[in-house]
C-alpha cells in the first residue's frame, strides 16, 4: 500500500506569501510542487514556467490533492497589465486545474482589495480573478482567501513605513478615522493550511488582525525601532501629488507608482468583516502587532534593510 504524501500544487510559491505557505504545507505532511522562473527554496518539486504557460500549470497540478493560487500582480502600468496576470493568469489555472486535477481542493488567495472592484485597477483584477480561476475550473471545493495588508520579514511591500519613522517628521494620511487590519505573514500562511483543511467549502475568508488608524501603526513602527516618533498628517492633494511624482520618476515601476493606489490609501476601512472572519477554532491570528513589528525590524536590521 502506497502511503506517498498527498500534493499540494502553489503558483506564487517563491513571494514573500508564498515561501512562508510553502514551508507551512511541507510541515504540515504535503509534498509540495512549485510553479516559479527561478529556484523555490524549500520546495520538493519545481515546474519551471509562469502563469502564462498552460503547459506547465497543467504539469504543476497533475495529480494534485490541494492547488494554493498565490500568485498575481500588486504593481503595474495599467489596468491592462494588471489583468493580463490577475485575470487571464487564472483562467489558465483554473483550465488546468479542470483538466489535470478536477477533484483538487483549490485555495485562491486574493486580496481585501477585492471586495472594492471599483476602487481601483489591482481591485478590480483581484475581485475579477477571483471569479475567473473557479468558474474556469468549475469546481465546488474551493475556498477564497482575501488577507489584509500583510508585513514581516522579508518583506519590501511595508519597509517605507519603517524607513519613515526613522526620520525627523513621519508623514501619514491626515486620516484620524481611517482603520486597517494587518497580518504577519506567517499567520497569513496558517490561514492559507487552514483553508485547505477546512471542514467547510464555497466560503470566502477575510483575514487580519485588529483595526488599526495610522497613527496607532506609525508609532508601533517607531517603537519597533526604539524611536519616539514626530507624526506630520499630510493633507489628500499633497499625498496626491507626491504619488503623482513618484508614478513619474518611476514609471510604474514603484509599489506607490501603481495607477488607484491614492484611492487605496485613502479608503477608510481595510478591517476585516465579522461575518466573513474564518471560526476561530479553524484560525486566529497568533502574532501581535508590537511583537510582528519588533521581530520584523530585527530581520531588517540584521540583512541591512535599515
């Protein structure tokens, strides 16, 4: 009797998500299979190719048990290229998934930023990617996953905050109402094993952490750095036109350069529903703020990030 461990099949497995639900799987018994361009640390088996390559995503999930969809674009020019990963990517997948794994449990990561289409070009794609992936792989088993901002270490997407608090005045959002969850990454990678061995399917989960204004973030940030910090609220049309400038120099290139990231930032709530947080015998989050950022500074510091 064949007692090989089941597959779990992950596109986006070399992210900054995605190591972390990578070593998560193979701790948790999973024999993993990683779709990635270049070596995936920690994988037991590695399908060069990229969402673009039907070929390869139907060799990435033959035969798989759990298909973990991690991948997909947070910066780009346009909305346009936002779709050409986010959306047209998952189709793929999903015709994959159809083919060679019809029976897979799928985990499709997504984001908060999916529940507001409208707001912007990556809302839009996320919300859109969500729908293309399971109604391409026509399948009941399924789950959806939308994280709230996540940090740790490793980490490039929140680095500026911290950079910030180390200067003589910290620029945020003059926002006093504004409220966000945020989410260590490896609690985010629990939530993703969490959704794959859920009693439960056809849900969408919301996961986070708390429900944080700027300022409470910025200064958990100075704290984490041992630094008392100044806060200077900047005003909307300001914010507007440094990310104005900063789309310009860096022609998209910048996570802040990205087209609606003013709306993102901007939006006021980016917490967690009540209704759609997972029950919290299946997860909850186990990494604080005050410990996330402390552990999160002390990784910066010592590859010399800061």
């Amino acid at each position: 009797m064949s007692h090989d461990p089941p597959i779990a099949a992950i596109t986006g497995g070399t992210g900054f998500l995605g190591r972390a639900v990578v070593a998560r799987l193979r701790a948790a018994g999973w024999r993993v299979r990683v779709l990635a361009r270049r070596s995936a640390e920690g994988a037991m088996d590695l399908v060069p190719g990229s969402l673009e390559d039907e070929c390869a995503l139907g060799r990435l999930v033959a035969g798989a048990r759990l298909v973990v969809h991690a991948a997909g674009l947070t910066r780009a020019r346009s909305a346009r290229e936002f779709n050409a990963v986010n959306v047209e990517g998952a189709k793929r997948l999903g015709r994959a998934i159809r083919r060679a794994a019809p029976d897979a449990r799928i985990v499709a990561v997504s984001s908060l930023a999916a529940r507001e289409p409208l707001l912007s070009p990556y809302a839009a794609s996320k919300a859109a990617g969500e729908g293309a992936l399971l109604d391409t792989a026509a399948s009941a088993n399924w789950m959806v996953l939308r994280p709230s901002a996540l940090y740790g270490p490793g980490d490039l997407a929140t680095l500026p905050v911290f950079r910030a608090a180390k200067l003589p005045l910290m620029p945020i959002p003059r926002q006093p109402a504004a409220r966000m969850a945020l989410l260590h990454v490896d609690d985010a990678a629990g939530a993703v094993v969490a959704a794959a061995l859920a009693p439960v399917t056809g849900q969408v989960w919301e996961v986070g952490d708390g429900s944080f204004a700027w300022e409470a973030i910025a200064r958990a940030a100075g704290k984490a750095l041992g630094l008392e910090v100044v806060l200077l609220p900047v005003p909307n049309p300001v914010l507007a036109a440094v990310l104005g400038l900063a789309r310009l120099l860096a022609g998209g290139g910048s996570p802040l350069a990205s087209p609606g990231k003013l709306a993102e930032l901007l939006h006021g709530d980016w917490t967690c529903s009540s209704e759609l947080l997972p029950p919290t015998q299946l997860w909850a989050p186990t990494i604080g703020l005050n410990d996330g950022f402390a552990a999160t500074v002390s990784w910066y510091r010592l590859h010399g990030w800061l």
